[in-house]
C-alpha cells in the first residue's frame, strides 16, 4: 500500500481534508446528467476549494469520478484537478476505469497512494470495485486491510470507501456493499478505526454502527433521494471537509457550493 505522509503541523493545527465524491463526469465538460453538467459544478466546487483561506492539505475522490467511463472524462478531470496546490487521492468507483485512474496518477497533483499519515491518524483507502455496480471486498482484501492494521503504529484510523457498508433504505442499496458481514467482523477486532466516511448514496448522513462513525459524503454532481424509487435532486454542488487533530479529534462538515 502506497503511503502519502503528509508534513507535521502543530499539535493544536489540525489537517484539513476535503473529500469529493460521484462527480459523474462525461467527455464534455458541457455534456449533462441528470439534468446538471456535471463538469460545470465540480469545475465549480474546486474553484471554492482553491479559493478558500484554509487550504486542504490533501484531497480524496472517493468514486465514480466518470459516468460514461470515457477516457475524455478523466482528462477533463485531470484539467479541472489542476489548480488544487494540495495532493489528490483517488478510489475507485463501479463507473470507473482503473485502465484510466492509472493514468490520471500520474498527472499533477493526484498521486498514487492509497493511504495518508498524518499525526496520530492514518486514513485508509479501501477499493470496493466489483464486476457489478455493487461493493465488493473479498477475502483477499479484508486480509490486506488486516495486515496493514497490524503493521501501522497509527493511533487511530480512518477508512474511505465508495461503497456504503450498510443499508440506506433507498434505491441505490440494491447496489450497495455485499455481504459486508465479515468485513464489519474483521473491524470489531481492531479498536482503533474510528470511522468511515464513503460516496455512492449520493447522500450527506450520519450514524454510527459497533461504536464506529459512518458518515456518507453528498455528491457533486446531484442527490439522491432517499425513497425506493429513484429520483435526483439538483442542490448544486456539494463536498465534505474533514479535519483530523493530533489528538484523535475528528470532525467534519457538509458543504454546499452556491
């Protein structure tokens, strides 16, 4: 697993980590879905990020990064990404390309590591790719999550996924997490994971879940609304901003770009 350590802050400085997710991108970045264009609002939500005073010190894409798993799509990622003046960490989502991701680590400013240290906290980021649109971790990768457990001196840890691990009551839990038993089994046995922040339910929620956070990041692109049925809802563009203390402390808060 490829590590991003990030500098040292100041104990009472915590790091600022901004999280995007489902930016559903498409060749053009004039091209729509769902009724919005979708390149237009996360060309929108990065120029927030850049202009913002408290620049993040890292930022994850947490899937579905493309919807029509165009290689066009990922080059208009890697143009409206340019700007950022922080590292750019990308998971896979079911819409994506890994053919694609690979290259687009390879373009300023994302890089490819799949997990960042900083202070007491490591945060992890878990590949939950399938053959289907839904979550999938087997048991080869609940092992190497194991092993990077037992060989991380981290305090603390944060996991980053796509997928959700538990059911949201919506439509889009027919392409949730499968079987997500043994993995919430392996995570029982390991104290120090504190929470896990994922994409996909195009959704911004809380709750916890065996004393651990689960926190689900609003979309870019459009919402999905939380009925069996689906139907999206335009709130314009939104993010999470994170922010980890040395002391274990973390917090974070759901951003809508007007």
């Amino acid at each position: 697993m490829a590590v991003l350590q990030l500098a040292a802050k100041a104990p009472d400085c915590p790091y600022q980590i901004v999280q995007v997710s489902d930016c559903h991108l498409l060749a053009d970045i004039n091209d729509e879905y769902q009724g919005i264009k979708p390149g237009r609002y996360l060309q929108q939500a990065i120029r927030t990020i850049v202009d913002n005073p408290c620049q993040p010190d890292a930022l994850i894409l947490s899937g579905d990064l493309s919807q029509d798993h165009s290689f066009s799509s990922y080059q208009l990622l890697a143009q409206i990404l340019a700007p950022l003046r922080c590292p750019v960490l990308v998971l896979p989502g079911n819409h994506d390309d890994y053919e694609h991701l690979n290259w687009l680590t390879s373009q300023t400013p994302v890089v490819a590591a799949t997990s960042v240290r900083l202070a007491s906290w490591q945060l992890l980021l878990l590949d939950t790719k399938g053959d289907t649109p839904a979550g999938f971790f087997d048991a080869r990768r609940r092992e190497q999550l194991a092993s990077e457990f037992a060989k991380s001196g981290a305090e603390c840890f944060w996991l980053f996924s796509h997928h959700h691990p538990l059911p949201l009551g919506s439509a889009i839990d027919k392409h949730g997490w499968q079987d997500a038993e043994p993995f919430w089994q392996l995570l029982a046995t390991e104290p120090r994971v504190k929470g896990l922040a994922h994409g996909h339910c195009h959704h911004a929620y809380v709750k916890a879940h065996q004393a651990i956070q689960l926190v689900g990041c609003p979309a870019s692109s459009v919402q999905f609304c939380q009925q069996d049925t689906w139907q999206t809802l335009d709130h314009g563009p939104m993010y999470c901003h994170w922010q980890f203390a040395a002391d274990g402390q973390v917090s974070w808060q759901f951003v809508t770009v007007r």
